[in-house]
C-alpha cells in the first residue's frame, strides 16, 4: 500500500482512500492476535532481550575460572561469538555498529582458551582489529580485571576497586549510595576480585601476547580537578596495596560479603542482571565458596536461566523484561480499541499487582521519607524498583477496569502506594532517575573504574516526560507541583534544533517522541514554535522508505542523530512523536503508517533489524524482540484514535 492522503473537513478526517481504514484495522487486529498467542499462562508477556557477545564471552570466561564441567554450553556460546563475528573481523556492541576492542579481545581471548588457533582466518583478522584499536592498552576496566584472572594483563595496571568502600557511611561523600544501583550491583562483589587478586593458569597457547602493542596510543590525562584527584587516590591505593598497608581489609571484605548475602535474597541474583551475577559467582569463588555450596549454586542456577539454547549455540541474556513488557502490552492492545475490562488484559494485570514491592530497598537510603511501593523490571528484583516501570504500570492500570469491586479496590490501593513513592523520588531538579533520588554526583563519572559510563543515575528527558503522561492518566493537571517541576525540567533538556537525547532507548527520536508525548498529555499547548521544531526534526530525519531509524552511534557523535536503517519500534516512536503535535495528515505521518503497514509479518508481529534499546550509552545496547510489536501497534492504535 502507497502513502494515502488524507484531508481535513469541517473539523473531521475524510478518507480518500476508503480501503485504508480497513487496512489499519486488519494491522491492529493482526497484532493484537500475535499478542494474545504469546501471552504466558499466568497472564505476563515476556520477550527475548538481546545483547552483544560480552555477555557469552563473560559467561565462558566466569565457568573456565570455577572449572565448570559443562563444556558443551561452553562450546556452544563459542559457536554462537564465531557466528557474530564481524566480516572485516572483531565483534561490535551494536549491529550496524564498527568493532569495539573490549568486546573483540574478550570474545578473541575465550575462543582461544577454547582451542581456536590464532592462524585461523577469523582470528587473524580479529588480531588485526584489535591492533588497529590499540590493542590490550585500549580496553576498558572491567575488561582488565578480567583478563588479569587469568594472567593476560597486571593487576597494577588495572584500577583499584577496593572494597572498603563498603565501610563508607551513606553521609561520606563518597559512598556506595551515591552510585547508580547497576553500578554498586557490579562492584561490589567486583571490589572482592580485586582485592583477593585471584589466578587461574592457563596454556601458552592461550595467551595474549600478540595483542599487546610495542608503541601504544597513550591515554588522555586525567582532565579537571576532580580527574586528577581520582587518578591520584587511584595510585595511592595501589601503593598502599604494595606495601600490605590495608588494616581494614578484613572487615571490608565481610562486609562486601554480607552485602552480598542480602541483596541475593527476594532476587534473581543481585539486581536480577547479568554482570552482578557473574561478579557474584566469581567473588564467591575468590571468598572459598566451592561450587556445590548452596549459596553458590544458586548463583550458578539464576545464570542458567539467562541461557538461550538454539540449535548448536548458546547466548546469554542480560536479564528478563516481564514487567516492562507486560505493561506496554496493556496499553497498547487497550489503545487499540481492546477493551479495558477483555480477560487477557484483566489477567495480565492481576500478574502486575502480584509484582508490586512491599518491602525498602537501597532507594530508602537517599529517600528515608519513602514508603514501600512501585514495581521493578524483572521477575524478582525486590531491592530495586524503578521510576520508569512504575510510571508505566501506573498508566497502563489506570486503564484497566476490573468488574469487581474487590479487584479494583486492591488495583487502586497498588496505584496509590505507587504514586506516593515516586512523588518522594522526585529529583532536586524536577526530574526523575531510575532508581535512586538525587544520584547525581558528577565528579564520580571521574573514577578510573566509571568508563563503563552509567556512574550515576541523574534525572533523565525519557523518564520524567513518562512520568507527566503517567500524572496526566492519573487526573493530574499542569498546575500540580510535580509536574510543573518536571516541565520545566523537560524543557530545559530541548535541544537547539527542537530534539531531545534519549537515555533509556535509542536516541533522540526515543527521547523527542516521550518529551512531546509527555508534554501533550499533562496539557501545553504542543502548537508551540519550540515544539514544532521538534516536529520539524522528526519530518527532517525520515528515510526515503517512510520509516526512521537511528543506531547507537548517536551517542558517540552527535552528528549521527536520528541517522540510521528504518525500524518498526523507531517509526513508531517518530510517529507518536508527530501525532503528539497534532499531525495526523501530513504526507510525512502517512508514509510512516504505510511503513508500518507494509513491514508487518503475516503473524501480525514486526522485528527489529537493529537494536534500539539503551543498556549504557557508548557501552552496550540492546534490542528488546518485543519492542517492534507493541510499539508499532501502538501507533496504529493512536493514529486511528486521533482520526
């Protein structure tokens, strides 16, 4: 189907083309099926999330060091890093994306240790990848720590991680809690590995010594008081480290543990995500846990879970999405014209309200106000519950209606619990991080160990802008503190050509499209010049086949923005974006529609072919597979709403 106009009459939409409304309604029904077919038992929708080969190359790396005996689930992620394996050699973070020399020479190094000659042609091209990209000097700290386990890079070289810092009182500037909950998940048990500096021996063959450049590409010096200050703790640390200067090295060490102990439990592994469950497994390890020990089974067991077995491959995921993607599913299939009160959406809401957080987490440290509420991502992830999850479930359950009282009670008592602790996790500046109040401390991104570049956990355009359509769906208006707050927040982040930089998916069409949408429901008037430069930008960007894209790159070089192969989750996003505005006409808004329309598959679902969500910006990425359905049929659902 060709781009279809439309015009409008007395106030009205005509259809010129009547058949074009019948064909947006077999889209939306098409989708809507493929929802209900993959929707779970119990009532959830859960879709793969996908990330790039560190997550297989970590996970050899972390069952070679505890001797696992599985070698068959070791081959097969090997099989699976071999099939992603760049044609000009190495391995990126994103496809689309160029080779990035942490991800090749983890994914080299394990493919080595599992018997791949360096003379074979897919490792000699990687060896001269990594070369180009500077070789074993360029890789980043996680990375460094992990080939010093097994001998392939000194620890003095490596950043101190030490685990005294789990001593520091939360009113010490520097403490746990004033990093991003991601990374103190990470380092903590990271902070075990470096302190205990534990060795596995490997063959010669095994070894890295071809990587390691004679004349390496100096590192830029440390910029800024607070760099140099950092860069100077950092040697400091070392030298006392040198001369077995650590008298509170014990009790940090019991203390990283026991940490450790409580944030397993009422979770799927600390944080519910990969890289603190692999440290975890590790630091176990390094503590004398053996692999029989319960603690350390269960370890072992929420790692497996993570597993993908395909054919003779293997590949990690980063973590489960369940929440998330139950929740966008609600709206969309209700914003479709589903009913609010349809059984499948009924029961998809009882499993939400099951998921609701009871209990304080590490949030109650930086809000002591807060009570208890809200919902995490994953399936059990009780320390940590979001703002954007919650925001989302608020708003998908305010359009759910229970036919029982009972039922609708419990729902509003849930949202109203929910609703009270996000307004205590409001942000001095109006608006809202992820996890954690005011985590915004700049000066920690200096850290030799924060190039992983998620630190900290400031207010982002994505979230609050979520956050005033979630107030919006509750009966809020302009006028309440909150959201006046927070749009101002969301129009101080505009960027000059009418954009905003998305944090949580990918860029600034994710970011432009959630700040009009915000903005629209909570009431400004989006006629506005500055918000039509945000429409302008979004016609400016289409590509030549009526989609839109844009790969990570964006986040590298901001002269990439909105720059990238169409995709069905980034159409749809742009479209939202332009709807928001109040254009449902233009030629622009009808080639994305016909976009959509024409790359639906016949089971009603859509796929990405590039990755459009956002783990850490620079660092890693991934492509939620559910993104490209329930978006797409979200768009449809609001474009045949606004007609």
């Amino acid at each position: 189907m060709k781009a279809t106009m439309w015009k409008a009459s007395d106030s009205k939409h005509t259809l010129i083309e009547k058949d074009l409304s019948e064909e947006i309604r077999r889209g939306i029904g098409a989708a809507q099926d493929y929802l209900m077919q993959i929707q779970r038992e119990d009532g959830h929708w859960c879709g793969e999330l996908e990330g790039d080969t560190i997550l297989e190359s970590e996970y050899i790396l972390a069952m070679y060091f505890i001797s696992s005996a599985n070698e068959e689930r070791l081959h097969q992620a090997a099989n699976y890093i071999r099939q992603k394996t760049l044609p000009e050699g190495g391995w990126t973070n994103y496809p689309g994306g160029p080779p990035d020399v942490s991800s090749s020479i983890k994914a080299y190094f394990v493919l080595k240790l599992l018997g791949d000659h360096p003379s074979l042609p897919h490792m000699k091209k990687a060896q001269r990848v990594i070369r180009d990209l500077g070789g074993l000097q360029a890789v980043n700290s996680f990375t460094r720590i992990y080939l010093a386990l097994f001998g392939q890079y000194p620890w003095d070289l490596c950043p101190a991680v030490p685990p005294e810092i789990a001593l520091l009182p939360s009113w010490f500037p520097i403490n746990l809690y004033e990093m991003s909950s991601w990374s103190r998940a990470i380092l903590v048990p990271l902070s075990v590995i470096w302190a205990l500096k534990p060795h596995v021996s490997i063959s010669e063959q095994a070894c890295l010594s071809e990587l390691w450049l004679d004349e390496p590409v100096q590192p830029q010096p440390a910029r800024g008081f607070w760099g140099r200050f950092f860069t100077m703790t950092d040697k400091t640390l070392k030298l006392l480290e040198r001369y077995q200067w650590t008298p509170w090295r014990a009790k940090a060490l019991q203390a990283s543990e026991q940490w450790m102990m409580d944030h397993f439990q009422n979770s799927h592994g600390i944080g519910a995500i990969f890289p603190p469950i692999i440290n975890s497994i590790i630091a176990l390890r390094c503590l004398g846990y053996s692999n029989d020990h319960p603690l350390m089974q269960s370890q072992i067991r929420e790692l497996e879970k993570l597993e993908i077995k395909e054919g003779n491959t293997l590949r990690l995921a980063p973590c489960f999405s369940p929440v998330w993607d139950t929740v966008l599913a609600i709206v969309a299939q209700v914003e479709s014209a589903l009913p609010p009160d349809h059984p499948a959406l009924l029961k998809a809401a009882e499993w939400v309200l099951s998921k609701e957080v009871k209990a304080t987490g590490d949030w109650k440290v930086k809000n002591p106000e807060g009570e208890p509420g809200g919902w995490y991502f994953e399936y059990a992830n009780e320390f940590y519950p979001d703002t954007d999850d919650t925001f989302q479930v608020l708003t998908a359950l305010s359009k759910i209606q229970f036919p029982e009282k009972a039922s609708q009670r419990r729902k509003q008592e849930a949202m109203e619990r929910a609703l009270r602790w996000l307004l205590t996790m409001q942000n001095r500046d109006g608006g809202w991080g992820s996890f954690d109040r005011d985590c915004d401390k700049q000066c920690l991104t200096q850290i030799p160990f924060a190039d992983h570049n998620a630190m900290i956990d400031p207010s982002t355009t994505d979230i609050t802008a979520r956050g005033l359509e979630t107030l919006a769906a509750l009966g809020f208006n302009r006028e309440h503190p909150a959201a006046q707050r927070a749009i101002a927040y969301v129009l101080k982040e505009q960027e000059s050509d009418g954009s905003w930089f998305g944090r949580w998916g990918c860029n600034y069409i994710y970011g432009t499209w959630l700040a009009l949408r915000g903005l629209e429901c909570i009431g400004l008037d989006l006629t506005e010049e500055r918000f039509q430069a945000a429409a302008r930008w979004l016609r400016g960007i289409q590509n030549p086949d009526g989609g839109w894209g844009e790969l990570p790159r964006s986040y590298d070089s901001p002269e990439y923005k909105g720059q990238g192969p169409s995709t069905p989750s980034q159409t749809a996003w742009a479209l939202m974006g332009l709807m928001s505005t109040g254009d449902f006409e233009s030629s622009t808004v009808q080639g994305g529609i016909d976009y959509l329309l024409d790359t639906q598959h016949p089971d009603g679902s859509w796929r990405d072919d590039y990755w459009t969500g956002t783990g850490f910006p620079r660092v890693f990425y991934l492509r939620y597979h559910l993104y490209a359905t329930y978006f797409p049929l979200l768009a449809l659902g609001l474009f045949q709403k606004g007609l």
